[in-house]
C-alpha cells in the first residue's frame, strides 16, 4: 500500500476569491475524484482549523495499490484539472509518499 500525502499553503486571495473560498473549492474538487480515477482506494480532504502559525490550510490523505497506480492517478486528466486551479491558490506544499 502506498500512501500519498499532500499539504497546502493558500494564498489570502487568488483567482477572484478569498483563501477559505479558494479553500472550499479546492477541497470539493480533490474529492470529487474519489469513483471517477478508479487508482484511487482511499482519499480524505481536510481544511485547517486552528489557524496557527506553523499550519498549513488543506491536507490530502490518499492511498494507492502501488507507485504505478499513484503515477496513473497523477496523470489522469481530472487529476491535472485540479492541479491546475491549485497551483493558482496555493503558496506552499509539502508531499510525502511512503509505503505501509
């Protein structure tokens, strides 16, 4: 089982919207992958809620079979849509893929 896991820093404001609505947005488009890349065999989407200094905004938790099936995932073209926005919004991210 690999596991997939992404952290990001918004920006206050981008695309015409604010950092929690960019955040709303961010976090319905990452799940709305979940049944349409079949790779995917677990997904969670969170958005901070302590607003310290040290946190990040928007986590993705996912797990895949293997790295191939990762690879898959990060190329299909839902995948790119939303890496698309995000890269608009975000202002930092942290990724981390082990396997367990």
């Amino acid at each position: 089982m690999l596991k997939h896991i992404v952290i990001w820093k918004f920006k206050e404001a981008a695309e015409g919207a604010s950092r929690e609505e960019n955040l709303k947005r961010a976090k319905a488009l990452i799940e709305s992958l979940r049944g349409r890349i079949l790779e995917i065999r677990q997904l969670e989407v969170g958005i901070d809620v302590s607003q310290s200094e040290q946190s990040y905004d928007l986590v993705l938790t996912s797990e895949f079979s293997d790295i191939n099936a990762l690879q898959a995932y990060q190329k299909h073209p839902d995948h790119v849509r939303v890496v698309e926005f995000l890269g608009k919004v975000h202002n930092g991210r942290i990724v981390v893929d082990y396997l367990s």
